[in-house]
C-alpha cells in the first residue's frame, strides 16, 4: 500500500500540468456511490426535514409530550377536555394558576420544526432551487409556528435564527408579513410546479407522510384553506386586509380543503408516530371529555359524539348506559383522579388530525355573513350547512344523518356533574343545529368548534375572536380572581403569560415587546391584536 502510495505521489508531481487533482477525481469516482448531486435530484436531501416537521407539529412520538405541549393548556382552553387530578401540584392552568413548566413545552417542540425549516431553508437557498420542497416546509412551518403565536402573542418570528437578539414581532407584523405573505409565495410556487415535469417530485420521494402523500393539488388547497383561516383571524382588527386575501381564495380554481380532500392528517398505525391520546386518556385516564362538550353535544343530540369520546363508565358513580360525563375546568382536583377516572375518555381512531376538511365550509360561512371576499350573505347558509355535511361525513357518518341533525332545533342541555352537582350549570345559550338567520354567527363558529376537535389551540383563538361557541367560565372563577389576581371574577384568560425559554430567546426584545405591545404586563389579561370586540 506505502508503495502505491509513494508511486501515485510521484505520478502527481511530473503531471501537475495535466491535473493531479482530475487523476484523483478519478480515482475516487465509485460509479456505486451516492453523490450529493443524487441526494438533491432524488429529494433525499430534503425527505427528512419534511417528515420530522410533521411528526412535530404535535409531538407523535412521546405522549407526555404534547399532553404538556397543548392538552394540558389549549384543549382545556378551548373547552375541549379537562384532567380528572391536580398531578400533586397547585399551579394548573385549568384553574387559571399557570404552570409555566408545562406550558414551555409548547415552544421546546416547535423550536425543533423551526430548526429543520432554516436547514431547508439553507439547503434549498430558501427555495430558489427545489421549491417544491421548501414549500412543503414552509407551509408546516406557519403551522407550527400559529399556535406559538396565537398563544403567548408577540414572537421573534421574522428573525427566528437571525443574529443573537432578534427582534419580537407585534402579532400583526406576524400575520400580515409573515404568514399570509409566506402562503402566497407557497401557493405561487407550488402552481408553479404542479404545471411542471417535477409536479410528483415530493410525492415520489416518501417526504409527505401525511393522507395526502404529497399530492401537490392537495397541498395548495392546504395553503388557501390556511390562509382563509388567518384571513378571517384578522378581520376584525384589519377588514381591508382580510378582505383582500379572502378575496383571493374565493378566486382560486384549486380551491380549498373539503370532504373530497379529506382532513390534512397523519395515520398514527404506521409513520412511527401514534395518537397521544391512546396513552393521556385511554390509559393514563389523565384527559376526560369537558363539561362544555357534554352540554352541547348530548343537548343538541349530536351523532358525532360517539366519535368523539367513550361513554362514561365507572365503580364509584352509578352511570345509565351510554352516558357521556365531562368535567368542568376549574373545580377543586385532589391527588387522585377518583370518581372523574370513570368520566367520558376521548376515542381513539387510526389518524390525528391536523387541518379538518370541513373547516374551509365555516369559514366561508363566516365571511358570507360580513359580505367579505365578494360572498353574498344569501351563501351563509348553504356554506353553514355544507360544513356540518363535510364534518359528518370525514367522522364515518353519512350525509342522511347529517340532514337530519341540521333539521333539529335540539339546544343545548344543563350541564350535570354526576360525581357533585355544586359543579352544575345552566346551559349557556339556547343555539339549534337548525339555521336561523338571526344567530348565524354563533351558529357557524359553534359548529367549527365541533368539527375541528381536537385541536384545542384553533378552538381557543377562535373562541377569543369571536365569543363563540359560550364556554362556561371556569368553577374557581365565578366568584373570584384568579391566583395572581391578574383576571377579575367571570374573565376568560385572553393568553398564555411567557415562559421563561421563549422570554430568553431574546431577554431585551421580550422586555420592550411586553413594554409595546402588551401594555407592559406579561399577563394573561393582555388581549392579542386580533382579539378586538
């Protein structure tokens, strides 16, 4: 080997005019081996940034993690869910006492999509080669980062990986430079591709895990479907500009995500990941259904509640069969999860859901009423109507059952704790699944948050936004403030106060962002920017 060595050395030195370097190339030239060049043209380059961004959008591979990520926060929020125990700890955010250990989960997770998306980023020189990848990634990137946003309000989200003290954005400057500008770039780019020879490069490569494996027709109907949604956030605090991208979905021939699309999800039997629920409900018993659930559901003698959650069963309370039981946030937890552990557990099902299909037929609903994108108000209805249809059919239910719920003027039912009725109410409104012109608002809102379960942070912005569907307020609240005082007696907490990891992100800019933009309190009192009566 030394003298093979010595004699290539010698070769080099009495050929340098005709290229030592070429014979070397040459030499290490294995026509077997994978080049960098290989890895771009075949989107091996890219595959796992995509596919590690959707395993994270909620943490899939560890339950504990998204149980602290959202369920432990925005699906309590949101009216979804509650946990029968107090976990041997006062500071809940069920009873409006944060627990900020909990809640910093919330950006530990996504701070691992935002990594990958700047690798790809890099990588594809922010999308000036292999657009179709990088929009893959910054469409799921605008999906993480939303409930960053929506929950805890200002962000460094424009410098995100920028210098070492990046400025934190105003939500408005989010919204209006950052997400809806950064849906257009993708929509244009992908259209761009899908008239191309490379329409099925993604689809080919494996990156796309998700129901719509890559199917570059369904991706854009996500990005339209995406930006109705944040349209439609802002369109009370800014209507011109809502108006306008409103506008441009209505006018879009690819339309919007709907029941023939189908959700945007991911099957949790295969892809390495699993529903968290099967561990924080099912076998933990650490999630049960809400009381909010229970009255409107069972009220309004909803046929997708059985899709939904489990009937309640129990050794302690004395249960009819196919009693569904929800708690209510905000009543005093003990240690032991006693007599709630036999409350309603969420159902487990084969895929996790992202964005609903039927979402887009409520928020087109929504802007029919306010006249907004050139929908006439006459179209409220049928778009109303259209997204119940949607929601029965992508939960296994069929059109049948859900022309007959939209018939029924069933309202909502007084809530019953069954374990201790200090806890009862009154129901909140007196809605029917029938359309009446004169509630449509809270009427369509209501029926997207049914729809869209369980993605409590969505339900939560909305429910911010517009009131809508009328939680009941937590136990602990009727009366009294909260812990620190921060929400009077009968207030809803508007956000999430800062945990420590994302105020250290940039210390300085946190303190001038409070100081801006939440009034100088980093508490949960603070309304967001699009959160305007």
């Amino acid at each position: 080997m030394k003298n093979q060595i010595k004699l290539l050395l010698f070769a080099c030195a009495i050929v340098v005019a005709q290229g030592c370097t070429e014979i070397m190339e040459d030499m290490n030239n294995d026509p077997k081996r994978i080049t960098m060049t290989d890895l771009q043209a075949d989107g091996e380059l890219f595959k796992q940034h995509i596919i590690t961004m959707e395993k994270n959008l909620f943490n899939l591979t560890s339950s504990w993690m998204y149980q602290v990520q959202q369920n432990l926060n925005a699906d309590v929020f949101a009216g979804y869910t509650m946990h029968p125990a107090s976990f041997n700890r006062p500071d809940v955010n069920s009873n409006y006492n944060w627990n900020h250990g909990w809640n910093s989960w919330a950006f530990i997770v996504a701070q691992t999509n935002l990594t990958e998306y700047l690798a790809l980023a890099r990588e594809t020189g922010n999308g000036a080669e292999y657009g179709d990848f990088y929009s893959y990634g910054l469409i799921l990137k605008i999906l993480t980062a939303l409930p960053l946003v929506d929950g805890f309000g200002p962000f460094p989200y424009l410098e995100y990986g920028v210098g070492l003290s990046p400025k934190f954005d105003n939500v408005n400057d989010i919204y209006k430079n950052g997400f809806l500008p950064e849906l257009n770039i993708a929509i244009d780019t992908l259209k761009a591709y899908a008239a191309g020879a490379a329409a099925d490069r993604v689809k080919n490569s494996g990156a796309d895990i998700s129901n719509f494996g890559g199917d570059i027709t369904n991706w854009i109907k996500l990005a339209n479907t995406l930006k109705l949604r944040l349209a439609m956030r802002i369109s009370n605090a800014d209507p011109t500009t809502a108006a306008e991208y409103i506008t441009e979905v209505v006018n879009d021939s690819y339309g919007v995500l709907d029941e023939n699309t189908g959700d945007f999800s991911i099957n949790t039997d295969a892809n390495g990941v699993f529903n968290p629920f099967s561990f924080i409900s099912t076998s933990w018993i650490d999630c049960v259904m809400s009381s909010d659930m229970q009255s409107f559901m069972t009220g309004m003698q909803d046929p997708r509640l059985g899709a939904y959650f489990l009937p309640a069963t129990s050794d302690t309370v004395i249960f009819q069969s196919g009693t569904y039981a929800g708690m209510r946030a905000g009543i005093e937890l003990s240690s032991s999860k006693g007599h709630y552990a036999g409350y309603s557990q969420v159902k487990v099902g084969a895929n996790f859901l992202w964005v609903s299909g039927a979402e887009s037929y409520f928020l087109l609903a929504e802007a029919a009423t306010r006249n907004l994108g050139g929908l006439s108000s006459g179209k409220a209805k049928e778009y109303y109507e259209k997204g119940v249809a949607a929601s029965f059919v992508l939960r296994g239910l069929s059109e049948a059952e859900a022309s007959d719920y939209l018939a029924s003027t069933a309202t909502p039912a007084n809530y019953i704790d069954y374990n201790n009725h200090a806890n009862n109410y009154s129901a909140t409104t007196a809605i029917t699944p029938k359309w009446d012109d004169a509630k449509a608002l809270e009427q369509i809102i209501t029926q997207k948050w049914i729809a869209v379960f369980p993605l409590g942070a969505e339900a939560w912005a909305e429910f911010r936004r517009t009131g809508f569907p009328k939680l009941v307020i937590p136990k602990n609240m009727e009366s009294s403030a909260n812990f620190d005082g921060t929400l009077k007696a009968g207030e809803f907490l508007k956000r999430m106060p800062y945990p420590s990891n994302i105020l250290s992100i940039s210390p300085d800019q946190a303190t001038l962002a409070i100081s801006s933009y939440l009034n100088g309190k980093d508490d949960a009192a603070q309304k967001l920017w699009w959160d305007v009566d």
